[in-house]
C-alpha cells in the first residue's frame, strides 16, 4: 500500500513526556476521556477541544484502560494499582467501591452492550466478568490463558467475550456460562496486543507484536484470507469503524494504517510508537495514541486534524 498524506496537523501534548495509555469517545462521540500516567482520567470536549469537567483522581497508579458503557452513563477505568472503577459520566462521582480481585494491573476493561457486564483483563492471565451496576464478582476467574491478558471485547450481542493475551492466543468465552467457546485460535507468532469483534458481529481482529493482523470468522473461528501485513514493528491496536467497512491499526513503527477502505494509505505523523486507535462513533474521525505523549485526531474525508487539545496536568494524589 502506498503512503498517503501526512496527518500531522494539530496534535496535543498529554502530560509532558508521559504515556498515554487509552483514549476513548461517549457513545455520541460528543466527549473524549482519556487516561495515563498521571493516574487521572480527563474529559474533553469531542468539538472545541476544551476540557470536560474535573479529572476523576482515586487511582494509585498509571491509568491504563478507559471505556464508557453503551448508554454514556458511566465510565470505567483500569490502573497498574490493580483496580477498577466506576464512575458517573455526567458527574464525575466515583459509584462504589473500587472493583478489587485481581493480583496485579489491569490491561483492559470492555462494557457489554446492554450495560450490566463489566469485563476486565490483567497481568494476572485472568479476565474476571463484574456486575456494572453493582461492583460485585459474576462468578470465578477465567483462567485458560497462561500468560498476561492484554485486551477484552464484547461481541455486539454481548454473547461471547474475546480475549486476547501475551500467550500468543485468542480465546472466546460464553458470557453466560464463563466457559471457553470453541477451539484456542492461534497462528499469531507473538504477543496479541489488541482484540475487537466489528460491529456488524461476523469477524474479530486481532493484532500482534508479530506485525500482522488476522481477521477470523466470529462464528466459527476460522481464519479469513490472508494476513494483513506490511508494518516493520508490532501492531499495538485495531479498531473497526461503525459501518464494519474500515479497519485501522496503531503500531509502534508510528503508522496508522487503514484497511479495506477507499482510502488504505498509512497516516504519520508520531514520533515514537502508537498505542491505540479507535474510530468516533459515527466513523468520520480516527484518533491515534501515542508513547510520545501525544493524541492525534483525523477526518477520514480530508487531510486536516480536527483541533488541538490543551496539555494534561500531573495531579497529586
């Protein structure tokens, strides 16, 4: 695939030399939250770029994943303190008490579709499922990965939980009965780095240190086509767009690349390796994360970066 336009317009420095760790849009695509390093969560605002609210403080260390629930009513956040918690979006109040289980730091956290379920991943090798409303434990670990879990996704009909890990597999799990779905789905030569079922709930991707991409048929786990490679360093995230047309990838050789679309050129425009991808709600905007402590956004439909994002601040705990 040829190289397309640089897409470095306007970005935004998040906390100085700090990692950024996830970024994520409200189901409206109105509000961004993101988290890092600085152990807080921050909103802003998806159309001027100005801050939303007061950050949510009560981690004890580096936020790693940030998702909201389908309704926009609550966020969840994840951190190397082995929590998770759950918070108002519309207030910023913390609801209950911190989500605590795991022996150490949570890499992931995905909402089910119909809001009840909370699922999270950890360096532990164990996802565990949570009761988004009350906090409380849906049944014991899972467990059959035997290496750290890196990322969770729901399926769109909240049925099936796929999760993928550092073991080099993807495993599918019964929501429902918290046991294993069909056969470990390999192939991979490194670690799995990023997992996402496509809207439309016929195929998951996953990503890897391996450099490639693999898109497997969501019902019966089989791989389709061929690889998608041409990356020089890992892939570190996927996402699909809404109408399950457009897959992007971040990786750490600084690239987006956009797949299967009209438009399939790579997009630079980071100076060190990216982290996360994830699409606006609606498909039209693609911001990309990145270890330089910087957050890009683009227009699919021209070559401009949509606006600039003041700095995080370091808070104090």
């Amino acid at each position: 695939m040829g190289r397309g336009r640089n897409w470095s317009a306007h970005i935004w420095t998040a906390s100085a030399g700090s990692v950024v760790f996830a970024v994520t849009f409200s189901p409206w695509g109105e509000v961004l939250a993101s988290g890092l390093q600085d152990r807080a969560v921050r909103f802003w605002d998806a159309q001027t770029g100005a801050p939303f609210g007061d950050p949510l403080t009560g981690h004890s260390n580096k936020i790693t994943p940030v998702v909201f629930s389908p309704d926009g009513k609550v966020l969840a956040s994840g951190s190397w303190d082995e929590t998770a918690r759950l918070w108002d979006a519309q207030t910023g109040a913390v609801l209950g008490d911190p989500l605590t289980g795991h022996k150490t730091w949570i890499t992931s956290v995905a909402f089910s579709p119909d809001d009840k379920v909370l699922a999270s991943g950890s360096a532990d090798e164990t996802v565990r499922l949570w009761d988004a409303q009350t906090g409380a434990l849906l049944g014991g670990p899972l467990t059959d990965h035997i290496n750290e879990i890196t990322s969770v996704a729901f399926s769109p009909n909240g049925k099936v939980l796929a999760s993928g890990s550092m073991d080099e597999t993807v495993r599918l799990w019964d929501v429902h009965t918290a046991t294993p779905l069909g056969d470990v789905l390999t192939g991979h030569s490194k670690d799995i780095t990023s997992v996402v079922f496509s809207p439309d709930g016929k195929v998951l991707a996953s990503a890897s240190w391996d450099k490639t991409v693999r898109l497997w048929d969501a019902q019966t786990g089989a791989l389709l086509g061929d690889l998608l490679t041409g990356l020089s360093e890992g892939i570190m995230s996927v996402v699909f767009s809404s109408d399950s047309k457009v897959l992007a990838s971040g990786s750490w050789d600084k690239t987006v690349q956009l797949w299967d679309a009209q438009t399939r050129a790579p997009l630079d425009g980071h100076s060190k390796g990216i982290t996360s991808v994830l699409f606006s709600p609606d498909g039209k905007v693609l911001a990309s994360v990145s270890s330089d402590g910087m957050i890009q956004f683009g227009h699919l439909s021209i070559d401009q970066m949509a606006y600039c994002l003041p700095s995080h601040q370091t808070s104090s705990l």
